[in-house]
C-alpha cells in the first residue's frame, strides 16, 4: 500500500456508521478497500449493508467527504459482490456495539437456534441467554428490538441477514 492509499484508507475507515455512530465502516466491513487512481483520487470500494436501507447513501456521501477532507479527489464504487453478512463486523467492531448497548449479531456458525428457528440473543448488559423479542424493528429497519428478562432491560438486537 502507498503512502496516499494508506491516508485514504485511514480518512475513509474513520467515517462512523450514520445509524450507530459507535462504529465505523471499517468496523462494520462496509468498507471494502480504498485504491488509488492517479496521484490524488482515492476510489473507496462499499458494500451496502441492507439493500434499500436509506442509511447507504449517507454512508457513501460521508466517506467521499472525508476522503476530500483529506485532499483526495474521491469516488465510491458500490460493490455489490458478494453481499455484506453480519459476519464481517470485525471483533472490535461487536466489542464497540456491546458496549453502546446493541447486542451485536450472532455469527452464523455460532448461533444458537432455539425451537422457533429464533436466535439466542444475549443480553449486551449482563450477558444472559434469556432474552425476547418485542419487536422486529428496533430504533432502525435494521435492528430487532428485545428485553432481556435476567436484567429486565431493552436493548437493540443488530439483524443477521
Ligand atoms: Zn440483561
């Protein structure tokens, strides 16, 4: 990586998440890589999160923009190809979310199905297993919202898809 690649990755990988501003892209695997075309356009490659979630264009305009912020002439390529899964948050990335308070996703290998086919969520406060859900949209499209029933608080469930 050159010097510039590595600013632009740097600049752009900092850009938090609109809708849970305790991550960035980079923790979030959206983003996917920055290349350099010429000397000063950085070309940032995204990958939406949920198709048709309205948060992707915002993300995109504020990677561009902290790509110009650090003197690059930028530009987003929508990677489509292979689509995003909760499974690249990277670990700091489900760390950050614990610790806001959003129970992040359970990774596919690892999930625990109970008798409905319902994941086992568990509680980001307290850590226990009992937990339910109330409803399939929390604070956003892209969050369920549970409570747990050891610590009786609420808390956002971030969606596998
Ligand atoms: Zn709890």
């Amino acid at each position: 990586m050159s010097l510039d690649q590595r600013r632009a990755w740097a600049a752009a990988a900092a850009v938090p998440d609109p809708e849970v501003p305790c991550v960035t892209v980079a923790d979030l695997g959206i983003l996917r890589w920055v290349r350099m075309e010429g000397p000063d356009r950085a070309v940032a490659g995204v990958t939406p999160t949920y198709s048709g979630c309205p948060a992707v264009l915002a993300i995109e305009l504020a990677i561009e923009a902290a790509l110009r912020e650090a003197g690059f002439d930028a530009r987003i390529e929508r990677v489509m190809s292979p689509a995003w899964t909760t499974d690249w948050i990277t670990g700091e990335g489900r760390e950050k979310l614990r610790a806001y308070g959003i129970a992040p996703p359970v990774s596919g290998s690892a999930s625990k199905m109970s008798l409905f086919g319902e994941v086992s969520v568990a509680c980001p406060k307290c850590g226990s297993q009992d937990t339910e859900k109330l409803s399939e949209f929390g604070s956003t499209a892209c969050k369920a919202h549970y409570r747990c029933l050891g610590c009786a608080e609420p808390f956002d469930y971030f969606k596998c898809i």
